[in-house]
C-alpha cells in the first residue's frame, strides 16, 4: 500500500505533451522530413536462402535523380549487431550493412537514394542481380539437425560475451540452468504434466513505423534524427557500423508512434547516415508496412516443452521448461529473450527442483528482437497453460492451486541469481508483492464462483472462465544506466533533460511528475527534453520495463540534489539554516512559519545577485534490483463449438505496479498490453508459403482488433510499496501481453474442453481438437 | 491506378459520351474505394460519376429502386418496410469505408471478400445497365462472371432493384471474420418464402469461399416444398454443399472453409425461417 501522501505523483494529471499531439502539430520524424531530402529504398531479396554471384548497379546510378546506390560492394564490411542492448552486446555480431549472402527474403539487396520515391522504386527495378539459391532452414526443429543448411557461415560471426555460440550448428545463443534436482522433483510427484507448446510470430504493429532522416552538418557531423527507443545505443552502433567516431554521430529522438520494443533495433539509421555521408543532402527513410513486418523484427517464436510434478496436495515438485527459439535471420536478442523465459517466471511459483534450458537457433525467417513480454510472453503461455492441466490432473481449482504456491513478500528465489540478461543475475528478495490481492480482486469482478468444469456445458454456445498470474522485472540490475540532468530557470521553472526516451507510454509526464514532486512545484514547472546525444544525459534507453523504475530513480536523484542547493540559497536569502526550510507549492518556507521566498527570486538570486551559480546538477542511476511487478488475470470467452469459433466476454486485469506513479497511464498500459495479448491470441499469424516468403504483410490481411472488438475490459490496479522504487513505483508497461495467451486458452478449455498448445486459437484450430476430441497431435505452427 | 485526368460530367448523357469516347483508357468513379485493390497501371482518366443523380433509394411497386451511386451508409441508415440491406451495410468494414462506398461499384467489380453481391442473389435483385439502350439482369446472370465485363464503352451501371420482403418472407446474411475490419472468410444469405407451413421458394447464395459468388441450387431444390427445421436445413446443405468448389483465404483450409459454410448457412437458413414465421 502506498505509504505517503503525494502531491503531484499517484495523480492522472494531462499529459505533457496530451495537447500537442491532440492538435497534430509537428512532433514525428515524418514531420520534419525537409522539403529537399533523398528518398531511400531498399531492394529485398527475393529468396530466403541465397547468394548473390552478380550485381550490376550500373543503369540505376546512371538514371536521373538517383544520387546513390549500395550494396556490400562499396561499403565497409563490418560485422556488428542490430540489438539496442547495453555494450558489450549479448546479442551475436553477425550482421553487415550490406551482405553477399541473403539470409530472409526481405534482406538488404542494394539501397537508392533518389530525388522522388518513384525514382527511387524505378531505380531498383534496374538493377540487376542474380542469385545462387540455396535451401533454407524455415523451421525451428529443422535448424539444428545434421546437414541443415548454415545461415551463418561467414567467419566473421561471433559472440562477444562468453556464451555458447555455434553458427554452424544454426545456434545463435543458450543456456542451462539446474536448481535442485528436476528428475527427482518428478519422482516426488504424485501427478506430472509433460507438454509442447508454440508461441507463434507476432509483430509490435507500431503505427508509425520504422523512419529515419539524416543530414550532414557543416563540421561533417551526422544528424540522424529517427524514431528510436534508444538513442545513445543507436549512436554507438551507427558509428561502429560506419567505422566512425561516435564524436562524428547525433541522434535525436522526436515524439515516436509507437515502439513495444521493435525499435530497440538498429534498422535503417546505418543506411541513412552512409546514405547522408555520401551524398550530403538530408536523406529520408521510411518502411512500408510490408518491411515492417518482414525486415524489422518480430516476437520470437518458441517451441517449448514444460514439465511439472505435483503432489495431490498441491505441492509443486519440480518444473522443467525447455525452449527452443527461433531467432530467424540474425540473432538480435535472441540470448536475453529466451533467458527471460526462464527468469521472468519460473520464480513464480515455490519449487525446489527446477531445470532451465533456452536454445535459440537461426532460421531464414523474419528476425525475432525485443517486443513487449520479452520472452516472459511466450513462458507464460507454456507455464500458466501447463498450472490448469496441473489443477485438473491433482482435482484442484485453479486459482487455489496458483493461490498456495505463488511467491510473496520476503521470499526469494535462486532464479534471480541462475539466471539473469544473457549472464548471472542477482539476488533479491521481493519486497513488495500483492498478488495475492490481484488474485482476490480479479476473481470477485470475474465471478470466478460461477466457474463450472466443462463438462456440465452443453449446447452450441458454451462459456468458460480462465486465468494466468504473471510477473516481470523493473530493469535489468547491475547492467542498465539512466541519468537526467535538471537545471533552474529565472521563473522557477526548471529544464529537465533526459536520455530516458518516451516511446508513447507517457513516460516524460512520469518523470516530470517525479520531478516536480521531489522540487515541491507544479508539473507545469517542468520542461522536458529527451532525447538527443548532444543533449541530454546517456540513458540506455525505453525497455526491459526500466523507464519508471530506473530513470525515475535518476530523476529523483537530481531532484534531490537541486532541492538541497535550492534551500542553500533560500537560507542565505531568509537568513536561517537550510534543515529550517522545506518547500511547498513552488516556495523555500520556514518549517515554522514566518518567511518564505518564491522559487522564481531564489533562482533570480543565484543568477544575478549573491554567491552567483547555476542551480542545477546531473545524477546517474545503475539500479540493484529488479523488482517484479505481478497481476492475475482472468478472461471469459464463448465458444461456437460448431465453427471454433472464440469470442472474449470480458477480460479482467489486476496489476500490481508498486505507486502507479500516473494512475491512468499505468491503466493505460495494461489496457493496450491486454489489447495487444488478445489479438495475438486470437488473430495475428504470419502466413508464410513454402519458399520463407510472408504472405500477409499487411493490416488488411494480418488482423489486429481495433476499438469496435474491443471485449469489455477491466483494469484493477492493486497498490503496493516498492521500496527501492521512486516513491513506492515499480513498472507497468510489459506485464499486461503475457497474460491473454494463457488465460483465454484456460478459458477455452473450460469452455468446451479444447486444449489449445499453439497460437494463435483459430477457430480452425479450436474446431479441429473439438473434432479430435479436445486435443490435436502438436504441430509446431508460424 | 495511375490516373492521369479527372473529368467531373454532371448528367448522365455528357458521362456516357466521355466515357464512351475515352474507351479502355477511362475509368468511373464513384467511392474510390476499391480503387486502392486494382493493379491496373495504365494511364487512366477518373471519370466522377457522384453527380449524375444516380443516389437514391424508392419502393416502387413492391420494389426497392437503388441508385447506383448510393453509399452503403444510405442503406444502413434506410428504413422502410420490408428492407433488409442495412443487415447488410452493417458488416460492411467501417464507417468511413461506408460512408464512400457505392452499392454500384461493389457490384461492378467483384473481390472475394465483397459483401453486397451475396444479398443481391439471395434477393434476386435485378440490376440496370444503361448504354445505348437500358438492359435487365437478374442476378444470377450478372454475376456469372466479373460484371464489369458486361459493360461496353459507355455503359453504366445506374440502378439496383431489390424487392421488399414480404409478408411469409425472411432473410438473413452472415459475414465470417476474425475482426469487425476483417475481409469475410465466409458469406452466405439466404431468402425464403413460407406457404401453409412449407418452404415455397428459397434462394441461398454463398461468397469468400468459393472464387464467386454463386447460389446453392442444389441445396434450394432440395428445400421447396419441404418443411422447414434443422433437420430438412442441414440436408439441404448435404445436398448442396459439394456442388460449389471451396476455397480456404486467410490461412483456413478448404476443408474448414466448406465447414463454415456448412454451419453458417443452417444458421442463415434458420433466421430466415424465424423472421419467415413472423417470430
């Protein structure tokens, strides 16, 4: 519970930015696009698999109005990762700029910058290529058998931190984890559940999508300005791609439309900066919804296997979760996601006997990279799916058996320390945990009691309840960086500048509010920037649920230490002690009554009339900790066991974020996060045919709901007290996609007895076992 | 498309004269909105054909008379007895697609996923080509194949007739899809006439999952004069159902789409039925 009373935190205050965007003046990478900037566009590779023998660009540098072409013979050949992660990188170096050899259909051909985009699309329709075809490797269980064709069989390719790593074994990344004893857990068991299941290609779907612009400047600086949830990892890597000096690179982070983690990606800034360098004018890049979801990145997909043992009792005895992931044409996150697998959940829940094994492979399909869940996603498909047939095989009711084993306040688990982001993790004990209060919460607005078993439905139509207990993490611990800086004007206001990067989750608001709470003014008071290289402070940027949690903490650092020179001055200025004064309402007043000064003369004071100095400093955060958020989340769905067809009811979410540090965005979050999960339940599926090519790349096609599907939703936000948080906060933004997948599949199966273990629940799907009898033989899907 | 002119006529005689004059190079326009689902990339000259008081709707001698260029929002909004096109408007993607939309352009040119063709031959509407001289046909015949190919030069499509239901009458429609913005999976309607208890006449047609949109003659024929019930519905649909080629889009099998079908049309059959009995 919340421990204070705030004044501007824990409040819905409007949005910083809520009226700027509201009036659509100009906050995107495509508003700025100059009037007289090259267009950019890529030739894709036709073939999953191949290599180029021969490339001739000759009559497309020679057609009017094209000012550049590349291709991996005119640029340099630098082996690197595409992955926003800290350096140095978990994710595999194993990409170029440009490549002989085209791993995915889709992949980087040759680029053209041109006056107009029709230029720039004839221009490539000249150039002129020719391929040796090699077979691809288009399935997960295919990729690392004797003979598969290797999609990384360049010499350059490498881990640069000490992991398993074979390419020519198609393995881009794994890791193992034992605790206890799994095999002798199982043999303690009463009951155990042993079963397969498929977590299938998703796409972040972020309306804006991928866009870049760059220009030289008059030093022979690059300014990318593009939309980016990671400025500063965007910098290093530009450069490193360039071989360049990061000196020599500025990135600048406009408003962004929408990330979910596919832009922790390096996707075009490397072209357009080399675009802009060789042709020194402003260049302009932007995917098509088809690159979108074909070159930018996807969820990974998984093929899992989960294990369980359990005494009648409800004692669980062992657990083991085998997943193997298919990272597709590069291995950008591969490492961390698939870890994520094992440590976002198998904390969880009590057991002694654990066993953890992640193997991510490469296939010649769309890249898997960092998307909402962050691998937590698909675990929780596996392992929340894998608690109800648990509950059913022990006679137990779902949410009792989820209620007694569940992890709570003060305990720990040795999967923190097992296994962390590509490395050992730490440990920590949970400090604030009401899951047991989410669970309450959301089964009373459920009406979890009217749950039935599905053998009491009959007719057409039948109904079924499920649910699913999640957990994340707030940041990576001993790895991820924020810093802001805060400086006074003469008004009282104060410039707050930040690497931390607002992808549309409202994340400027939550710092300022931070902010403005510590200084003891008004949110209106603070100006925010963020982010841009040259300006703002290094921050590893917006993921792995860190914004809140991290850079709210570095927010609240600085504001502590302006604070403090702010009641220096008011001192000097009311002639008493600073540990005298507080501040109130944008003022230094006495504790006691009887003097008071307004922040406006304190700041006028520090500049123009004694002791002059800048009030303002710069704090950096590493946090130790990564505290969990939980929830429990519950849907009821309607099943047509004619056609399969799934309907969702209504859906209930109750999170537990620590302090919602703005209630209504934190609500927000879980509602699309929830929204997200649906769809990707039930509807959103890469179609691919037999050659590796996506035959649905588009929003016609590739279905997302929209406001009209929207099933009735409730948002229950539990409040607790994090303290390693700033002000009680923990994070929001990922936990609430984890949670769709397996409670709508519990709730399908206690609808009708249909136990679905492959995304998406299509109403073939869901006919096809109902016609099986409830189980299908298990196919590993898309 | 690659339009490279836009006349803008405002009476029917001056659209017929331009289109016939510009021949294969003009195109008429009226919504747009499949015109982003064309792939025809010669030159063409947009001929709007919103201004030829072709927009309206009037019962006439039982009738509805449907000009061509009235928007699927006019039929959702429409009310007046024994209209059945706004159950169908309303499955029409959204508002905006609807507000745009013609009913004569999504008769014209026929998609897998069109809506109103599969009304249309439920109701046996009929549909009026004005050229030189003004030609009738039936439903059946104008969707034998893409309907735009029964257009010469200078033809237009100017109205749709669709009689009223009537009393012992019902009809219902159903569009399968994953989402409200969905291409349809699976449509079927179907319309039936109750006489002294039995089934007087029936037609039911089915689109998406076949490559056009056809009657079920099979299934029709082994319903007149039979009673109506679930029992006589699915054995319509057994006798039916393999007389048409099933095609599984947006990742379904065939094997699934002729399912749905199978399911949906009792379904359509049923609702018709009710409304038929007056329930």
């Amino acid at each position: 519970m919340s421990k204070r009373k705030f004044n501007v935190v824990n409040k819905p205050l409007r949005k910083i930015d809520a009226m700027t965007l509201a009036l659509g003046k100009p906050s995107y990478v495509g508003d700025f696009k100059p009037n007289d900037a090259l267009i950019i566009k890529m030739l894709g590779s036709p073939h999953a698999h191949a290599r180029i023998t021969s490339i001739d660009i000759s009559e497309a540098e020679k057609m009017p109005g094209v000012h550049c072409v590349l291709y991996y013979g005119n640029v340099p050949r630098i082996v690197h990762t595409t992955a926003g992660q800290g350096y140095p990188e978990p994710s595999p170096y194993d990409t170029f700029m440009f490549d002989s050899k085209m791993r995915f259909v889709g992949d980087r051909v040759a680029a053209v910058a041109a006056e107009t985009e029709k230029i720039a699309e004839a221009a490539l329709k000249v150039i002129r290529v020719e391929y040796e075809v090699l077979p691809p490797v288009l399935r997960i269980q295919d990729a690392m058998k004797d003979g598969a064709p290797i999609v990384h069989d360049e010499p350059e390719a490498r881990a640069v931190i000490p992991v398993p790593y074979e390419p020519k074994k198609n393995m881009a990344a794994q890791v193992d984890m034992e605790i206890g004893e799994l095999e002798k857990g199982l043999a303690e068991a009463d009951e155990v559940v042993d079963f397969q299941y498929y977590n299938h290609y998703g796409q972040h779907c972020p309306i804006e999508p991928h866009v870049s612009m760059a220009h030289v400047d008059r030093e022979n600086r690059i300014i990318i300005t593009t939309s980016t949830q990671v400025p500063f990892h965007c910098r290093r890597i530009v450069a490193q791609t360039l071989d360049i000096p990061v000196r020599q690179v500025r990135v600048i982070k406009p408003r962004i439309g929408g990330g979910f983690g596919v832009k922790q990606e390096i996707v075009l800034e490397d072209v357009v900066a080399m675009m802009a360098l060789r042709t020194k004018r402003p260049v302009y890049w932007e995917y098509t919804r088809a690159e979108e979801f074909v070159s930018s990145r996807t969820r990974h997909p998984m093929l899992m296997r989960l294990r369980m043992g359990a005494k009648k009792d409800g004692t669980i005895t062992g657990i083991g979760l085998d997943c193997l992931s298919n990272t597709g044409w590069n291995g950008s996150q591969g490492l961390t996601v698939v870890c994520n697998s094992g440590s976002k959940m198998l904390p969880l829940y009590r057991c002694d006997n654990i066993h953890f094994n992640g193997t991510v492979v490469y296939t010649n399909l769309p890249a898997g990279g960092a998307y909402r869940g962050y691998g937590a996603t698909q675990a929780a498909f596996a392992f929340e799916s894998a608690m109800d047939e648990m509950a059913d095989k022990i006679g137990m009711d779902p949410l009792e058996f989820r209620s007694m084993n569940h992890i709570k306040s003060g305990d720990t688990s040795p999967v923190f320390r097992a296994l962390g982001e590509g490395r050992e993790g730490v440990d920590q004990a949970i400090t604030s945990c009401e899951l047991a209060r989410c669970i309450k919460a959301g089964a009373r607005e459920i009406g979890w009691k009217r749950r039935k078993p599905h053998t009491a439905k009959k007719g057409r139509y039948r109904r079924g309840m499920g649910m699913a207990c999640l957990m994340q993490g707030s940041a990576i611990p001993e790895i991820d960086m924020g810093a802001a800086t805060l400086k006074m004007n003469e008004d009282g206001s104060f410039n707050l500048l930040m690497g931390a990067t607002d992808l549309g989750t409202g994340s400027d608001t939550v710092l300022a509010q931070i902010a403005a709470e510590q200084l003891g003014t008004t949110l209106d008071q603070i100006i925010v920037y963020s982010s841009d290289t040259d300006m703002t402070p290094f921050d590893v940027g917006a993921y792995a649920s860190s914004t809140t949690y991290l850079s709210g903490q570095a927010v609240q650092n600085v504001a502590q230490k302006v604070r403090k020179q702010i009641l220096k001055v008011g001192a000097d200025m009311l002639d008493c002690k600073a540990s005298e004064l507080t501040v109130e309402d944008a003022k230094v007043i006495k504790k006691q009554g009887g003097g008071e000064v307004s922040f406006s003369e304190i700041a006028l004071h520090s500049m123009y009339s004694s002791n002059q100095f800048q009030i303002g400093d710069i704090s950096s955060k590493i946090v130790h900790h990564s505290p969990p958020p939980f929830a429990a989340h519950f849907a009821e769905v309607e099943v047509d066991t004619l056609t399969g067809a799934v309907r969702v009811i209504k859906y209930v979410a109750a999170a537990d974020c620590g302090t919602p540090i703005h209630p209504k965005l934190a609500e927000g979050q879980v509602e699309g996060a929830v929204m997200n999960g649906i769809c990707y339940a039930l509807t959103e599926e890469y179609l691919f045919n037999d050659k590796g090519r996506m035959l649905n790349p588009n929003f016609g096609d590739y279905k997302l709901y929209t406001m009209s599907d929207l099933p009735e939703m409730k948002t229950i936000l539990v409040p607790s007290y994090e303290k390693t948080g700033p002000y009680g906060a923990k994070s929001i933004a990922e936990i609430g996609i984890n949670g769709p997948l397996p409670a709508i599949a519990n709730a399908i199966h206690n609808a009708c007895g249909a136990r679905i273990r492959t995304g998406p629940f299509t109403a073939e799907k869901v006919w096809r076992s109902l016609q099986a009898g409830g189980e299908l033989p298990f196919e590993e899907g898309h | 498309m690659n339009y490279i002119d836009f006349k803008s006529p405002t009476g029917l005689a001056e659209a017929r004269s331009m289109l016939k004059e510009l021949g294969d190079r003009a195109s008429p326009v009226a919504g747009s909105t499949l015109h982003v689902f064309l792939r025809d990339e010669s030159p063409k000259v947009a001929v709007d054909i919103l201004r030829l008081g072709l927009s309206g709707i009037r019962l006439m001698n039982g009738e509805y008379h449907i000009g061509a260029t009235t928007t699927v929002s006019d039929l959702l909004e429409h009310r007046q007895p024994g209209w059945v096109l706004d159950r169908v408007a309303k499955a029409f993607v959204t508002q905006p697609i609807r507000n745009m939309a013609t009913i004569g352009g999504s008769a014209v040119r026929v998609f897998p996923w069109s809506d109103l063709p599969i009304a249309l031959l439920a109701l046996n509407a009929d549909l009026v080509i004005t050229g030189d001289d003004e030609r009738v046909m039936a439903a059946p015949k104008f969707f034998e194949t893409q309907p735009f190919h029964h257009l010469q030069p200078g033809d237009l499509l100017t109205s749709v007739r669709v009689p009223a239901l009537g009393a012992g009458q019902g009809f219902a429609y159903h569009k399968d899809r994953r989402t409200s913005t969905d291409f349809s999976r699976c449509t079927v309607a179907a319309w039936l006439a109750l006489e002294e208890g039995r089934i007087a006449d029936v037609r039911i047609a089915v689109g998406a999952a076949v490559p056009m949109p056809r009657r079920m003659e099979a299934a029709e024929e082994a319903l007149k004069g039979a009673r109506p019930g679930p029992a006589a519905f699915a054995k319509a649909v057994e006798a039916g159902i393999d007389t048409l080629r099933w095609k599984g889009l947006h990742g379904i099998s065939d094997e699934f789409a002729r399912h749905l079908a199978s399911v949906l049309i009792v379904d359509v059959l049923t609702q018709a039925h009710e409304e038929a009995k007056g329930a």
